[in-house]
C-alpha cells in the first residue's frame, strides 16, 4: 500500500485495543491487504460489548417491556403489576452479550479477515515496537484504540465502599434493590430510569442544575419530568459531599441550597464521566504527547510520533461507540494513504432514554452565540401535534431544529426513536442545506419523521411568504 512499503517491517499495521474502535480498524484494514496484529488484554468486544451500550441497552429494553405492562391500561389492555425477575433481566444481558461475542467480536472472525490476534497486556517500546509479554511485534505502524473507564469523583469515604460503576454493574447476579446514581450525563440518565421502571429504587443526584448539560435545555428538562413522574429522586444542583455506613448499606449526605440531607440506599452507582486509559502504554517514555482528555492527536488523528495514532476515546475527541468507529476507519485511511482523510467535525448523539433524545449540530445558545441573535431561527414542533405519537400515546417529546442564515445548523429531538430521526437531520447540517429543502421531501405517513416534513415546509413557506402581495396583485379580477 502507499506509504507502508519503504521499509521492511513484520506488520503493515499493530491495533492496541480491540473494542468499538479496534474492532473497525483491523477489520478495515486487513479489507485494505494489510498486515494487521490485534492485541487485546482481556476480551475482544471492549466497553461496547461488555460494560456500555450493548448491556444498557439490553436492560433498557427490558424497563421498557415492564414500563409497557405497567402502564397497558392506557391502551385498554388490562394487566397486573408486572412481576419482574431481576437475576433472569441479568442472564438475557448475558445471553445477548455471548450472542455478540461468538458472532461479531469473536478472535476467530478475526483470524479469518488475516489478521494476527495477540492476547496480554501491550507497551510500546519503540516508534514501530510494541511488546506483548515476552514478544516484540514490529510494526510500520501502531494505532492506540484502548479507549476509557469510568471516572471516580474525589467524595471522601466513597473509595471505603463497595461503589458500582457501568463496568461493576453487570457483574452482580441482580442490581441492589435501591442505589443513589452520582451523576446526570448519558449513563446516569440511562441507567437511573431503566432501574426504577425494573423496580430499584432511584435517587440520581447531579451536581449541574440541569440533567444532560451538553442538549438542549428544553427537552433535557422535558425529559427530568418524565423520570420524575415514574418515580426517580432527582436531585438537581446537589452534590455528594460523603457517603459512609449506612442501615440499608450505605448513607450518601447529599448538599443542595446549602442545606445537607442523609439518603440512605443499598448501594452507589457512580456515573460521572469518562477517564482515557493512557496509563501503562509507555506513551510518555516514547515522546507521545498525553493531555487531560488523552492523548494528543492532530487533524488526521496522528500522535507526536509519525507512526503512531490514536483513534477513539483514549484520542478524547468524541466519547461515542459510533465517532470511536468512525475515527478507526480514518486512522487507517491515513496510515495507507498519509494525510488522506479527516474525522467528522459533525458527530451527532443520542441518549437512550424513553423517550429518546438526540443531538446534532448547535443548541440555540451555541448558535445565538456564534452568529447573532438576529441571525437566529428556531423552529419547534411539539410532539402532541404528530398524529403518529397520538396514535402510540407517545406525545411527550418535540423536534426542535435551529436555523442560522438561511440554513440548519442545529437538530434536537426528544421522541421515540430519536436517534432513528436524527441522521436525516444531521446530514442536512453537514450539507449546509436550508431547511426547506426537507420541506420538499416525502416522508412517509403515519410516522414521527412528517414532523420533520412539517417543519421545512414551514421554512419553505416563509421563504415565499414577502412573494404573496405581488402574487395577489397579480391575480386576474373576477370571480376566485
């Protein structure tokens, strides 16, 4: 391939990580006729597969067939209470886990595609060396794909306790039957609603003054009342100044308005960010440069040594399965073809709550504050006026898209399926379009997406509206 051939090396290409990112590169890359080694500590599959989105998903999609049962009245389906076993929500977990694991994410498959796999602990030992155990593969090129683990906050007497993290938790046989969530982002949003639909008791407490600072305000306090309103705590603006001992297992004093409270639960769920794992890799020995949210790549996700990139979260870009899979195929692009190619700048999100809400683009203050006020459009569509979401009894939810200059720049939505919807969306911003021109598109009825219609017909419509005056001066005299 072009620029790997100037030198004899045993591998094309050494991928240290085999998760979300690894996964994608060494299957792009041995697709591409190079030589690839895969090396991996523990299981192939990484956060993804075994501690992140599958499991939460899995166990989301478990809440919501009891949240279903519970509420099916409303649907004039009579049923009891639903009765939940929790050990058997955690051994489907398992069975989809395995599922994964001996299809997609299996060192065979890998094999397979020609790749080498390499199992042990991975330090580089030089700018085309990096030692697993007593070997040392020799490589043209090396991508760090080892990703991220939970961060722990600094809140005394919480490391003398038996905390649980989005790694810890699906190791138990059944979650504890009531915990205090630290923590308001993706995970702890996920995890808090689909615990208390599966009959745990929740308290989450965020120390911001809003749950998912990151979205957009509105639905992020759209969506706080719906977990309210099936029975989580939340404890905006507060903070976990010490959690210690308790009767039911342990006492989180929680500090809000200067005021603190005990909340006792059987357990703590810490869901307070992401930390890169950077640590034993030999990045600093060797001149890789290392900041506070990783390691340091440039615009072709390329470290301070030529011949090593770093793809994914321990890159600390985009904390996503999907941007960690996009920035693989990238980084792999640039090491058969230098300087070839460059990451999105556009990575859209969704959190997987229910209803779902996803982001791509700016929030109206982002947009307010890069282009001006005056510049500055935001259309919103309430969920209640979708005849789709009255005919699901789903109508808590809105499309809220924002317009700067005549085109779109930022899509919010709050809905089921959100992050079916936003892709439709965020290809619209990453092609500078107006919104009018998804006004022009038929999106097929009864669905969420003719909201979306809808709303660029409104755009298109304002377009033409100064045009009406002189349409009606034209208009011929006579009977209409």
């Amino acid at each position: 391939m072009i620029g790997l051939r100037r030198e004899r090396h045993e591998f094309d290409l050494a991928v240290i990580g085999m998760g979300s990112a690894g996964g994608v590169a060494v299957s792009f890359a041995a697709r591409l006729g190079l030589s690839v080694a895969a090396i991996e500590r523990e299981r192939i599959g990484g956060d993804c597969l075994w501690t992140g989105c599958v499991p939460s998903k899995a166990l989301l999609a478990s809440a919501k067939a009891a949240h279903h049962v519970r509420t099916a009245a409303r649907y004039g389906v009579l049923a009891d209470e639903p009765r939940i076993d929790l050990p058997a929500v955690w051994r489907r977990i398992r069975a989809v886990q395995e599922e994964i694991a001996a299809a997609d994410d299996s060192p065979e498959r890998f094999a397979d595609l020609g790749a080498t796999v390499v199992t042990g602990d991975a330090r580089l030992v030089g700018p085309h060396a990096v030692r697993v155990g007593e070997r040392t593969l020799d490589a043209r090129a090396i991508l760090v794909c080892t990703g991220s683990r939970p961060a722990v906050p600094d809140v005394p007497g919480l490391a003398d306790q038996a905390y649980l993290t989005s790694e810890t938790l699906w190791q138990l046989g059944r979650p504890p039957a009531s915990l205090v969530v630290l923590g308001g982002g993706p995970i702890g949003c996920e995890l808090a609603q689909a615990l208390q639909r599966l009959g745990v008791r929740v308290t989450l407490v965020q120390r911001g003054p809003a749950l998912l600072p990151r979205d957009e305000p509105a639905l992020a306090a759209l969506l706080a009342d719906v977990l309210r309103g099936e029975g989580v705590d939340l404890r905006l603006g507060a903070e976990a100044v010490r959690v210690e001992g308790g009767h039911a297992g342990v006492r989180v004093v929680v500090r809000s308005g200067g005021r603190d409270e005990a909340v006792d639960a059987d357990g703590v769920l810490v869901a307070a960010g992401r930390r890169p794992n950077v640590e034993g890799l030999g990045l600093e020995e060797l001149g890789v440069a290392v900041g506070p949210r990783g390691i340091v790549v440039d615009e072709h996700l390329r470290t301070s040594v030529r011949s090593i990139y770093a793809a994914g979260d321990v890159a600390g870009r985009h904390l996503f399965t999907h941007a960690a899979g996009q920035e693989a195929a990238i980084a792999v692009r640039n090491v058969a073809f230098p300087g070839s190619s460059r990451p999105a700048r556009l990575v859209p999100w969704c959190t997987f709550t229910d209803p779902e809400l996803a982001h791509a683009g700016l929030t109206e203050t982002e947009a307010v504050e890069r282009h001006g006020p005056a510049r500055v459009r935001v259309r919103e569509l309430d969920l209640g006026h979708s005849d789709r979401a009255r005919a699901d009894g789903t109508t808590v939810g809105s499309i809220r898209l924002v317009e700067a200059r005549g085109r779109l720049v930022g899509a919010h939505v709050l809905a089921p399926a959100a992050g079916e919807l936003i892709g439709e969306l965020a290809l619209a911003i990453d092609r500078k379009l107006p919104l009018a021109r998804l006004g022009a598109l038929v999106h097929p009825y009864p669905t969420l997406s003719t909201s979306v219609n809808l709303l660029g017909a409104h755009a298109a419509f304002d377009r033409v509206r100064p045009l009406l005056p002189l349409l009606r001066r034209a208009r011929p005299p006579g009977r209409d």
